[in-house]
C-alpha cells in the first residue's frame, strides 16, 4: 500500500529540494552503516544541501564511508537507504503509540482508564512491533533515495561542538553535497 501512495506522491517526492534531501538522507544512512560496521556509534541528520554525522570518528575514516557508500549505492546496494535506527522509525511508532492509547483511554473515567492500562498495554507493545516495519518502508518510499543518481560529494568539514549539558565537545563532520 506505501507504495502505491509513493506512486501517487511521485510528483511531490520528485520537486528539486525534497528529491535532494531523500537523496542526501539515503547517502546519510549508507554512510553511517558503513561507520556502524567499523563500531562507531553515531547520528546524522539531512537536508538539501548534505547531511552531517555526529560521533567521535575520524575524518578519513566519513571520507573514506562517504565515498564508499556513494560508490556502493550507484552500484545497485539501494537498501543501505534505509537505517533502523531513523528518525522516521521513531516518529512512526511515537505517532501510532500515542494515538492507540489515546483511543484506548478515551472515553473513560479515571478509574475504568486504570482498569484499561493492562489492555492498552497490550495494544501499545502490538502497535510497537507493527511501528517498526512500517517505519522501514516509510523511509524506503517517502523519506529517503537509494538511487543518488548525480548526487555528487563537495566537501567534508570536521568541527566541534560544545552542548550545553555535556562534558566534552561532539564531533560534527559536514558533507556538502550537489545535485540536480
């Protein structure tokens, strides 16, 4: 059914700018699978102009997986798109969690909606492990681009930043990229 609506959608998902994101979100994705499998623990996040990825890795190290990851997906390994651990994955089951226990509470006094929690519980956890695959073929149809098609690397630039709460600064890499 996601893909029948992707069909539908094709004329928004295709408008430079989004097709440029969902491009730069898949590259994004294959880049840190490639990170993940060296043992780096990180994130990213997209837009039309590149992506970058937060994490204590060094810089050959993004260059080399941006590369390889480009490389990989023009050479027909579309799947490295879509990354379990996407935001989109977490939207997905934060929606669908909160709209099945809302409904499952609704209508009820204080005392029947305690009487419901086992019930709702259920219902959650069910909507969880449903939550995961839909959010899998979200990214797959809406939310990334497997194919890169003239998407092109810039640049890639190493920063550090301090967040307010954390002891030390994160490593930021910012890939710069083109496309059509």
């Amino acid at each position: 059914m996601l893909e029948q609506l992707a069909t539908l959608a094709r004329p928004v998902l295709n408008i430079p700018f989004i097709r440029r994101t969902r491009r730069n979100h898949g590259l994004e994705h294959a880049t840190i699978h490639l990170l993940n499998q060296q043992g780096y623990r990180l994130s990213g996040r997209s837009n039309d102009s590149g992506f970058v990825i937060l994490g204590d890795v060094p810089t050959d190290r993004v260059e080399r997986a941006v590369r390889d990851a480009l490389a990989r997906m023009r050479g027909g390994e579309h799947g490295l798109a879509v990354h379990p651990n996407c935001g989109t994955n977490l939207v997905t089951t934060g929606l669908l969690t909160s709209l099945v226990a809302m409904a499952g509470l609704s209508g009820s006094s204080r005392r029947d909606s305690f009487n419901r929690l086992p019930l709702v519980m259920m219902l959650v956890m069910g909507t969880i492990l449903y939550s995961q695959p839909l959010g899998l073929s979200l990214q797959k149809h809406f939310t990334t681009e497997g194919d890169p098609g003239d998407l092109e690397v810039l640049t890639i630039n190493r920063s550090e930043v301090r967040l307010p709460l954390g002891e030390k600064p994160v490593t930021v890499h910012r890939v710069e990229t083109h496309s059509s």
